[in-house]
C-alpha cells in the first residue's frame, strides 16, 4: 500500500495537470465562470431558506437566532456537501468519459477519481470566501477556530477518495450504480445534518446520525465556522479512521478491477 | 541486444458483451451471480502463443486483416493492456501512437495541450517546455497555437498530436495506422520522422494495412493471421505471401457478391437506366483461359462478355465500355462508333465479347461501365459501375495505367535488377 500510495504522489504533476485543465475548460466555455459551480449550492441555500424560513417557520426557524443565520448554516454545509456529491456523482462517469486515456495511452488510471475529487475540492475552496462574505455580510463573527478547516478537508478527501475509487471501479462493470447514485446521494443528504441541526434530533435518532461518517464531517465544518467552537474531537477521530479505512478498501477493489477498465470501458 | 523480448503471449477477451448490457446489480444478486460475472466466461482468443524479438534499432512491420489481433499486440507492447498469459520485456522509453491527441481538451488552447498531452505521456513541464516551439514548427501550427483546439481541423489536431508524441523521443516507437487519417502533405514529413528515427537507432514496431511503405521502412515484417504469426521475415517475401492470401480470399468473395448485385434490384434502378429496347444481361469477366475471374495480376488478360437481347430489330446501336478507378477517374473508355463499327443489325440475343490481352493497370479496384445507345446518345441499356474487378500484384508502381516499358542504362551507370529481393 505504502508502495502504491507513493506511485500516486510520483503521478502528482499529472494530477495537476489534469486538475487545471479541467478547472480551465469549465472556467473557459462560460462567461460566468467559476460563478456557475457556486450556482448550485446558492440555490439550494435560497430555496431552504425560503422554505423552512418563511413557508413553514413564518419568518422564524426554531434554534435559530434569526432566518439570516439559518441561510449562513445552511450555506455552511452545502458547500462541503456539494463537493462530497458532486465527486461521487462525477466519478461514476469518468472512467467512461475519459475512455481515450485508458484505452489508447499507457495511463495510471487511478489518477482519474483523484482528479474528481481534487478538482471539486478547488471548486470547494473557490466558495470559501463567498461563505465568509455571507458571515460578513450578515454580521456574524469568525473565531481562530475557522483553522481548523486543513483537518475536516483532509478528513473529507480522504473519505470521499475511498468511496469514489469503489464507484468508479464498480460502475465500470455495473451500469446502473449511476441511477443508484443520484438517489441515494438524495437520501444521504437529508440523513446529514446540513438542512437541521445535530443538536435538534431526538437522541435515538443522533444514534443513527453517528453511523454516518459525513455527519461528522459535516460537523466538524460547523463547529470550525458557524459555532466557532473545537468539533467533538472523539467522534472526529473515528471518523478519520474510518475515512482510511473506506480509502484502504477503495483503493484495493480499483487496484483489483484495474486490469478489467481497458477492455470493459 | 533485443529492444522487445515477446515470449508466448496470449490474450483472451471474455465475451460477455452481449450480456452485458443487461448486466446491473439487481440481475447479479438475484441470480447471484455478482462476482460469477466477473469471472472468466466465453472468451474470444485475440493472441494465440505469440513470441518475436526486434533486435534495438530495427524496425518490425506487422500486417494481417482486421481483427487478427495487431492492435491488441500493440496495445500489449505499449503497456495499456495486460497479456492473460506469456511475457513481454521491453527496454527503454515507450511511445505509442495508437490515437493521437488522446487527452486533448476541446475547449483550451493548443499550447495549453500541449502541456497536459505531454504530460500525459510521461514528459515534465520543464521537459516540454525545452520542446514546445520544436512542437509547434513541426505541427504547423504556429499561427493557431493559441486557438482552442475544437476550432481545429482534423488535420491540425492529428499534426499536433503526432508532433507530441514524436517529441517525447522515444526508443522505442509504436506506430498503430494513425498515418491512415493525415492529410497528403503531411504524411510524408512523419514518414521523413520516422525514419529519422530509424537513423537513430531506435526501435520501431510498426502496425499498417499501407503495405508499400511496410515493404519501404521495415527491416523485417511478421503477418499475424488469426491471432499467431503467420509468417516472419524480409518485408517483400512476406508482403507477397500476404497479397497472394489476400487475393485468393477476395476472389471468392468477390465471386459471391457478384451474383448477388444481378438479383438485388434496388440497386439496379439507380445504376442502370435507358429505354431497354436493347438489354444487357449477365455481364462476366474472364481470364486468358476462359476462367471466370474477378481478381487479376496487373499484365494479365481480361475479357469481358455480356449477353444483349434486342426486343425489336435495330439498326443504330452503339456497345460501349468504360474503366473507372476507385477514386472514379477513367482509366479508359472506348466504344464500337469510335472505332469505326458501323452498325447493321440487331435482333433477338447474341453476345459481346471485348478481349484486353494484357491489362496494364496498377493495383486497385476498377469499376465497369457498360452501355449499348444510339449513335446519338440515346441510352438502350446502360450500366454505371455496376461491376468490379481488383488488381492485385507485386508492382509498386503507381498511376492510373501501367504504361508498357523498359529501363536502358549507358555502361557507366551500375545498377543490378533483383529478381525477387
């Protein structure tokens, strides 16, 4: 593994490379640009603000001081969640879509998920400062504790490496995972704490919650940000080993399948 | 030393391709079958026991008939895919041209692709930016360099592609038939490469249907036939044994699709028009023996027969016969009025026979027109390109006819005729 890991870190200028130009293609065909990957999570920022803020709260949404903070933890936990979905969902297709590379280059195919992931990370820390106008924007103040966000970034690539390496591979030999994906990305998102709070579940239900490795990372995202204060560092922790261990067994089924992509894509 | 070491090398693909389709997660569970189907089932065996070596600095010509298994030996060569049995041991940088510009994005600019194409092929930035204008000149493309790459013609993306993969400078060089799709000027200039290379002292395995250059670059050609090497050795010795199977093969297909195009009346209708007063039926081609024949050596003797049936008496009627090449130029034309028949008679069925003693054409497939009309034009019966012969032979000379001739030399010039090089 050690030997494997350090073959994927000598591919890292193609990582960067490949990273780039996708940064610059999708920057490049838009006159909006980079404004367009924020798009996304604007909305769905809007649209549950309006929802649960003025349909259903009235103006008012319950544990929360006023709708402008509700808007800044939604905000909080789209933007870590859309990079986390938009990975799984991105690298269910590109071995397809990047086909040329495998089939007609002598390519290290595992630098594919990685580019996935990388770049939505970019798009990822791209929206960062947008969040932190938003706190600006509606007064709510930022603690040193914002420094924590290096060790959620790792803990969420790491994590999401893993199952995106599985998908990947997997839906090489099985079509439909892709279908499979958007659903379940749909329910995963409602079982995360991101449109509520982890506080606000029924104690039964946090059980539950605490299965789900993106509840905590998630969390963590809120901790360093809207609550300003350290995650709950024993939870995260496991969550770490966890996100390893999803990255071991990732990686060891797309290293197994590697051989199957060349004639299977 | 040997730049390619090739021991008993086999590849197989399973042949779940039709099933797979329907292949899904639910099905496999169901059937249980989720890691059945990722074993082994039917297979089809692409390379059957293959074993070479190419000496470094030589360059090997492999030719066979699509599906004989070259591009799944190259791919082999090249590292893309793995053997299912046997070993290959190559030394030295690898560069295959299989597609070009594999990894070029549409949207960015050449310069740009050129830095994430040479990366991908395994260069450095520093590495290609120590090349780039090289890059550039020998693509063409220094005014369009920063235009994005779809705005390309296909003929400038496949320069630039060629142009990186050439200049990763390579030692051992894979060429996969990408030359096929250049455009005419540049073709030369990567063969002028390539054997550049070969002065060089590099390696070069070289996969093609173009056998004329084969015979020209290679130092030694294998012909891969059904997935085994078929034969090994100097290019021409082996390039004729190929054209001679190649031709055989033809014939008999060509003898079937011959009775095939009489009864498939659809077709008939666009290439066959006139007042049918008078018809052409059952038109054949034989040899100098009289055997029906539709695959010729370039000198041979041809004859072409056709019934004709005049419902009614006539008395103006002209027969005529037309060669076109495959690119539809005509190599020859002639009828009965220009060549001073005057016509008398015609009634009820009779047959036309024109004899060429010797055809005097160089290789290709050649289309027939034949016609029987009025002195003034006006069609009875005509047959456009409704028939073909092909001309298969060891000539490499080129043109539209194989003008007869012969090479004199005044004594102080030196020259010795290989009978068979």
């Amino acid at each position: 593994m050690i030997e494997k890991l350090k073959e994927i870190v000598r591919h890292r200028e193609l990582i960067f490379t490949l990273v780039s130009r996708e940064l610059k293609a999708r920057y490049r065909g838009t006159v909006l640009g980079f404004l367009w990957s924020l798009f996304n999570p604007l909305l769905l920022m809007l649209v549950y603000t309006v929802v649960f803020g003025f349909i259903v709260g009235g103006g008012r949404v319950s544990g929360f001081e006023s709708t402008k903070f509700y808007a800044l933890f939604l905000f909080n936990g789209i933007l870590p969640w859309t990079w986390f979905s938009s990975s799984m969902l991105e690298s269910a297709n590109v071995l397809s879509v990047q086909g040329a590379l495998i089939k007609k280059i002598k390519f290290p195919i595992e630098v594919l998920p990685i580019m996935v992931v990388t770049t939505n990370m970019v798009h990822f820390l791209l929206g960062l400062p947008v969040l932190v106008f938003f706190f600006i924007l509606f007064g709510k103040a930022l603690t040193p504790w914002v420094l924590f966000l290096p060790v959620s970034l790792l803990a969420q690539y790491i994590f999401t490496m893993g199952l995106c390496f599985l998908v990947s591979a997997l839906t090489v030999h099985f079509k439909d995972i892709k279908d499979i994906l958007s659903n379940l990305l749909t329910l995963w998102f409602f079982a995360t704490p991101i449109i509520y709070t982890y506080q606000s579940v029924p104690k039964a239900l946090q059980y539950v919650l605490n299965l789900n490795p993106m509840t905590h990372i998630i969390e963590s995202y809120h901790y360093s940000f809207y609550f300003g204060s350290l995650p709950h560092y024993k939870r995260f922790a496991i969550t770490i080993v966890v996100g390893l261990l999803f990255f071991y067994l990732g990686y060891l089924i797309f290293d197994k399948l590697r051989d199957t992509f060349v004639e299977e894509v | 030393m040997e730049a390619v070491q090739v021991r008993d090398v086999f590849k197989f693909y399973k042949k779940y391709a039709d099933r797979h389709k329907f292949l899904t997660i639910k099905s496999a569970m169901v059937n249980k079958t989720l890691f059945g189907d990722l074993q082994v089932g039917e297979r089809f065996e692409a390379l059957r026991g293959v074993s070479f070596d190419v000496e470094a600095g030589h360059t090997l010509g492999v030719i066979g008939e699509n599906g004989s298994g070259k591009s799944t030996l190259l791919k082999i060569l090249a590292g893309i895919s793995k053997p299912t049995a046997g070993t290959v041991v190559t030394r030295g940088r690898i560069s295959a041209l299989i597609e070009l510009g594999a990894g070029f994005h549409p949207e960015i600019s050449g310069r740009e692709n050129i830095f994430i194409n040479g990366v991908i092929l395994g260069l450095t930035r520093k590495q290609i930016q120590e090349k780039y204008d090289e890059i550039v000149r020998f693509a063409e493309l220094e005014e369009f360099i920063d235009n994005p790459v779809k705005s390309y013609s296909s003929g400038m993306f496949m320069r630039l592609g060629f142009s990186i993969a050439i200049n990763v400078n390579p030692d051992i060089l894979l060429v996969d038939e990408v030359l096929a799709v250049g455009d005419a000027s540049f073709v030369p200039k990567c063969l002028d490469k390539i054997n550049e290379f070969r002065r060089h002292g590099k390696t070069i395995i070289y996969v093609s249907h173009d056998l004329a250059t084969i015979e020209r670059i290679c130092d030694e050609v294998i012909w891969i036939k059904k997935g085994k090497i078929e034969m090994r050795g100097y290019p021409k010795r082996v390039v004729d044994a190929y054209l001679e199977y190649i031709g055989k093969k033809d014939e008999k297909k060509s003898l079937l699709q011959h009775g095939e195009e009489e009864t498939s009346a659809g077709r008939e209708k666009e290439k066959r028009w006139g007042s049918r007063e008078i018809e052409i039926s059952d038109v054949r081609m034989f040899d100098g023996r009289g055997q029906e024949k539709y695959i010729f050596e370039a000198d041979e003797p041809l004859a072409i027969r056709f019934d004709v049936e005049a419902h009614a008496a006539e008395t103006d009627f002209v027969f005529g016969i037309g060669v076109f090449n495959g690119e539809g130029i005509n190599c020859y034309g002639s009828n009965t009025l220009l060549e001073n028949y005057a016509a008398r008679k015609i009634q009820g069925k009779g047959r036309v026979q024109l004899t060429v003693p010797a055809l005097g054409l160089v290789n290709g497939t050649y289309f027939l027109d034949i016609a029987v009309h009025k002195r003034d034009g006006y069609p009875f019966d005509y047959h456009h390109f409704q028939y073909s012969f092909k001309v298969v032979s060891s000539h490499r000379d080129v043109g539209i006819a194989r003008i007869p001739h012969r090479w004199e030399f005044s004594d102080n010039i030196v020259l010795k005729k290989n009978e068979n090089p």
